[in-house]
C-alpha cells in the first residue's frame, strides 16, 4: 500500500473547523508529512528549500498548492517549531479522489531528499495535475475491463515487467505487449465467453504473435476492488517510484469521470483466475479479413465456447512477458 495511504488512514481529523491539520511524519528524518483538515481532507506538508525561481501556486478546481508557506509543527515530545513548507491540498469532499490524490503523491515523496526544493515539489504537483485531468475525462475503458487488466498484473510472476508491458504506447490495440508478443485481456459476466474484437486486434504484424486472455468475473460483495488490487501491485513495485507513477496515470486514464463508481465494483479473484484461458488469436473466427481497404474499424462479437484454448505450459516458454503472466497465474 502506499505509504502516504496507510498513514493518512491512521490519521483522526482536528477538531470541527480547526484552521490545522493533524499530521504524521512519512518517515523518520523525512521532511514529508500527510495530514488531515478538520473535514477529513488529506493534505500533504513538504518542509522545502527555496529556490532561485519560486514555483507559482496553483487553485484547481481539486487541487491547491502553495509553493511556500510558513507553518508551526509540533511533534510528540518535541517543541513546537517553526518551518517554511510547500503545501499540497486535496479539496474535494469525495473519499475516491483522496485516494487518488494521496497515490499519486505517494511514490515521489517517498524518494525526497533530505532537503526538497520547491521546483522538486512543483514537478511533483505538475503530475499529480495530469492524473487529476485524466479523472475528468471520459473513461478509455470498462471498470470490469480495468479489474481484469490489474488481475493479471496483480498476479504476474514479474510484476515489473507486466507494468512496462501494459499498454506501452497510446492507443495501443492489446493491452500487454512486450518484443513480439501482445496479450488482449477480455472479460465477461456470465458463463460463457462472449467478447467484442475489433479486426486489428487480432491481426498482428509479420513476425509477432497475438493471445487473448478470456477472463469470467464474478460479482462478489466480499471480493476485491481495483483499490485492493491496487494496494498489493504498489507493495510488489515497492521501491520502483517510476512504475508505481505509471500504474496510478494509467488508473486514472482508464477510469476517467467513472471514478466515483469504480470503487464499489467488487469481484471474486479466485473464481476469476481459475476461470481464465488463453487463445492464440489466430484460431479466433473473425469477419472482414478480406475487405476493402476504405473498410475500417471493423468490429464483430465472438462466441469463444467453441474454441480451443491454448495449454498455458506451452505459453509459458514463449517468451518473459507469456512466463511471467501464465506462471504467476499458476503458482
């Protein structure tokens, strides 16, 4: 779990209308603190050291910053005392965003120095921004799609590597691609195996393969949420702030405005996983193979009951990115 996370959730507010924050230092000698106001809403404390080109605070419509700030910190034991800091607020009264807000500050605090400067803390609020744009706009993709996708890395035998993987370019047709080999992730409700293709998807280029990993979801209020699967990639990725940055951007691309619903959608893991089969793409019955080529988008609904699977054995020893996903699937 993210560092920031865990302690903010520890963390009880100041009293009703308190002008200050009840805070915890991120770490021991860190210069970094996460607090709460006295309406529950998280704010983060970076003790910075100027620089020669002073950031500019910002006032979004979630998000304040204030490059620096004089404030007065008291420690258990310790005398009050007097520090200049940058501070980063998360505004809205929505637990979901907070989540966001404290995940994507996370990784980057906990890699600071022993003495941040404020254009360190502005490059940091910069991304934060960029995740927060991405909330407020139209999701790319399902929540049980975005489940689905965070299932296989969650359980991958190299996490890393299923991270690097996952949709590595913009607008990439498969969702894991790595060298030769992509893997399209597609689930389903139900017990059988209906999935949406477009063509291009199933047409990889001279020289690669193409998979698909079919998935059937449960619903189940005791399963896990894209937060509970969220919090054991980011303890796997530990100290690896770049991918952790990754995985919280690409979230936040994929759920879009469906944020506030993507929390509550739980499913079971263990049904989800023992149900999961592989299929090259080439046996998969498509339409439009040979169509004009003023012909495009083409996209058809495939009933995959009649198909046969590939032996995940088999796909584990066709390259690292197939090894890690079949193999951490299997123990």
């Amino acid at each position: 779990m993210a560092r920031l996370v865990e302690l903010f959730r520890d963390l009880t507010p100041p009293a009703e209308n308190s002008p200050g924050f009840s805070v915890r230092r991120l770490a021991r000698n860190s210069k970094v603190w996460v607090g709460q106001d006295s309406l529950a809403r998280p704010v983060v404390l970076i003790e910075s050291t100027s620089d020669a080109t002073r950031a500019h605070g910002a006032v979004l419509r979630n998000i304040t910053f204030e490059p620096w700030v004089s404030c007065e910190i008291t420690e258990s034991a310790s005398p009050l005392r007097s520090v200049m800091a940058s501070i980063i607020r998360c505004t809205a009264a929505e637990r979901e965003l907070h989540e966001h807000f404290l995940r994507a500050l996370s990784p980057a605090c906990e890699e600071l120095g022993e003495e941040p400067r404020v254009a360190e803390v502005a490059g940091l609020v910069d991304r934060l921004i960029e995740v927060f744009r991405a909330l407020s706009q139209p999701s790319s993709e399902s929540i049980q799609g975005l489940w689905t996708e965070l299932l296989l890395i969650n359980r991958a035998r190299d996490i890393e590597l299923a991270v690097q993987a996952w949709q590595p370019r913009s607008r990439s047709l498969v969702d894991f691609e790595h060298g030769t080999i992509g893997v399209e992730v597609k689930s389903c409700a139900g017990q059988v195996r209906l999935h949406r293709f477009k063509l291009a998807q199933l047409q990889p280029a001279t020289g690669s393969e193409r998979y698909v990993a079919s998935v059937l979801v449960s619903p189940n209020a005791r399963g896990a949420s894209i937060s509970d699967l969220w919090d054991v990639i980011e303890s796997r990725l530990g100290s690896r702030r770049l991918l952790r940055d990754r995985t919280a951007a690409r979230i936040a691309e994929a759920l879009g405005d469906d944020w506030q619903r993507a929390h509550a959608h739980r499913f079971d893991v263990d049904s989800a996983v023992a149900a999961l089969l592989m299929f090259d793409a080439q046996s998969i019955p498509r339409v439009g193979q040979d169509a004009e080529p003023c012909l495009t988008d083409i996209e058809f609904t495939v009933d995959l009951s009649g198909v046969d699977p590939v032996e995940l054995q088999q796909l584990a020893i066709r390259g690292p990115l197939l090894h890690s996903l079949v193999s951490g699937l299997r123990g």
